[in-house]
C-alpha cells in the first residue's frame, strides 16, 4: 500500500493530540516498552496505525530538537494492541501489528515518509477503548513530551511505571467510511494541555463529540509548536494537506519566543496559502489570549486585526477564538479559562464554534 491509498482507506478515529513532538538522547540504544490507552471515537473493521522518523514541530528552545529534523536508527522490536473495557484495562485479546508482514521494523534515520502498518483486524464500536503497547530500541527516537494521556512504561521487574519515551501513533487509522476529514493544526492549546489528563475534554475533542458521526477528526496539535514551525511546509503541514478542512489555531509559542507581528502574520499567510494550494478548506482562529504584556501583548492586538481584517479574506471562514476566551475590552488579551483552557473554557468554546456552523459552511462552499 502506497502513502496516498493509505490515507484514501484510513481516517484518524481519536481526538487526541498525537505528533512527533521531540527526540530521544541517550548516549546509546536503549531498549523501551510502554503503553497508551486510547478512545476510539467512533469504531471500525480495520486500523492502521501511522509513523513518521522526524519531529513535526520546534520542542522548546530548540537545543534537542527542531521542526523536521530526523531521527536516528531505531526498531520497532514489536507492536500490538487490543480493545479494553477502559482505560488501564488488560486486553483480552492481543492483535500483533506487523510492516510489510514482518513483525519487526527496522527504520533508517534517511527515512523521512511516513510509514504505517498492515491492517489491523480490531472490529471496535465506537467509544471503546484500545491500549496500544509498543517495544522499541534506539537512541535517538521521535516521542511526545506532553501527551495528555497517560503513558506506561515497563519496569525490569516487569511492573508498570509513568513514563514517556515512546513512539506515539501520529494516526489512529480506521477504515470506516467517512464524507469530511477535518483537521485541527496548532500547538498545545489545541492538543489540550490545560485539561486533565485522559480526560478529552480539550476543546477539539468536544467539537468532534458535536459535529455529524460521519466526520473525522485529527487533532494536529503539538506543544510548543510555532507558526514558523508549519510555514516551512514539512511533514506536519502535509498531513494537514490531507484533510479537506483544516483549522488553524498558531501564534502563541511565536509570541512567547519574541517573534514580532509581521514576522507571524507572514508565517499565518503562508500557511494559510499553502493549505488553499493543496486544496483545503481552511478555518482560521485568532491567537487566542495568553496574558501577554509588553511588545508581544502590542504585537497579539496586531496579529489579530490582521486575521479579522485581512487573512480572513483569504480563509474560507474565521473563529474568533480569542473574544471567545478573552475578557472584555479593554483586556481582551488576557484569558478569562487560562492561556491553556481548562475543561471550562474549551467547552465554552467549542460550543461556540459549533454554534457557528463553521465545518458546515466550509463545506457548503
């Protein structure tokens, strides 16, 4: 199976926030197994799962690691997964996941297109539960630092402990029909840092929860993920290609890192054009407010009336996120939920973006 008749099968079935979001740096091949619970949203025959060897966006400062820089050498020593009852549950049934028949993965650090298993045989309803286990050795690796769901790693005892340092899935890939693909592309406010862990309630998921059962949803966010990080149009913004609607919520990390309101809009407009080229619909959201203050509290106004004036022109649709989250003139730049929403304010927002209409009258067009 190529790339493209993967993503013409398989649509993303979880709402979570899932990206190679940092690497690994150990002094030499380590040897890892961990776990991940995962809700299905709505079910299917077949899954697949989907993998990149490169990070999708900047972690951090980036001294570790940056928007599409390769891993090393690594192997998948084996995968598999299971349906559960919930989360933390023991599957009953274990399903080995295999690459090209092969049970083993070798992947090169020259290795930059994704990659993806052979179909998996799950038959999940919808909102079930599927623990993904994974044993991986290498030393420099992609894996998320802020998942916001829980992650297992396997002691020497064999117990299990909190952990992070492995591979996560960049698509839970189901083969289920589906009429509208909508993606979610921006960084730890759309990932849903500010919410409980395992508790899908980030404002992404709660929209997917209100939109038509036939639509996919691929929640896109990254922590620390920067604008200037998708405008260099890598592997992050090509898996946003493959949706037919993509929201774009950025700026925040790129005001955080002193980048000024020209310098982000430029970014906002290239991405913007380079999703409309590949033949996107796209969603455009105001930076949401973070509590700015000084040159980039100056800057957030600007940036704003740029996307509300100008680059909303070019979208197909614009969510005014930040007057839904801020407060009221005149300190619109400060969060009433948190700079990362609580459980709250992504309600609040989500049912607002739902009240709009936005994917509908995206598509209508």
């Amino acid at each position: 199976m190529t790339l493209d008749e993967f993503y013409k099968t398989y649509s993303s079935d979880s709402t979570a926030g899932s990206a190679n979001q940092t690497l690994t740096a150990d002094d030499g091949p380590v040897t890892r197994r961990g776990r991940i619970w995962f809700r299905l949203a709505h079910g299917g025959k077949n899954y697949s799962l989907l993998f990149s060897n490169r990070t999708d966006s900047t972690f951090a400062d980036g001294t570790n690691s940056k928007a599409n820089d390769c891993a090393g050498d690594y192997d998948i020593l084996s995968l598999r997964v299971g349906l559960t009852e919930g989360r933390d549950a023991e599957p009953k049934l274990w399903h080995t996941a295999s690459f090209e028949g092969s049970p083993v993965r070798h992947v090169p650090a020259s290795e930059t297109e994704p990659f993806f298993t052979d179909p998996i045989p799950l038959d999940a309803p919808a909102d079930s539960w599927m623990c993904y286990e994974i044993e991986v050795r290498g030393a420099r690796y992609p894996y998320h630092e802020e998942l916001v769901l829980t992650i297992q790693m396997q002691r020497e005892d064999g117990g299990w402990a909190p952990g992070r340092k492995i591979p996560v899935p960049l698509m839970i890939g189901s083969d289920r029909p589906v009429s509208r693909r909508i993606g979610f592309l921006g960084d730890s406010i759309t990932q849903g840092c500010g919410t409980a862990y395992d508790s899908w309630t980030h404002w992404a998921a709660k929209i997917a929860e209100g939109l038509d059962p036939a639509y996919s949803v691929w929640d896109l966010g990254i922590g620390y993920a920067r604008a200037y990080d998708a405008a260099t149009d890598g592997g992050w913004l090509a898996r946003a290609k493959r949706c037919g609607a993509v929201n774009v919520c950025l700026g925040v990390n790129d005001l955080c890192r002193g980048r000024n309101a020209d310098e982000i809009s430029a970014d906002l407009c290239r991405i913007v054009r380079l999703l409309k080229e590949a033949g996107c619909r796209v969603i455009l959201f105001t930076v949401p407010p973070f509590d700015f203050g000084g040159d980039a509290k100056t800057w957030w106004y600007e940036i704003n009336r740029y996307l509300r004036e100008t680059l909303s022109k070019e979208a197909d649709a614009l969510f005014d996120f930040a007057a839904v989250l801020g407060k009221p003139a005149p300190d619109e730049h400060l969060s009433v939920y948190g700079g990362h929403p609580n459980a709250e304010g992504c309600a609040v927002a989500a049912k607002a973006y739902l009240a709009e209409g936005l994917p509908g009258i995206v598509f209508e067009k």
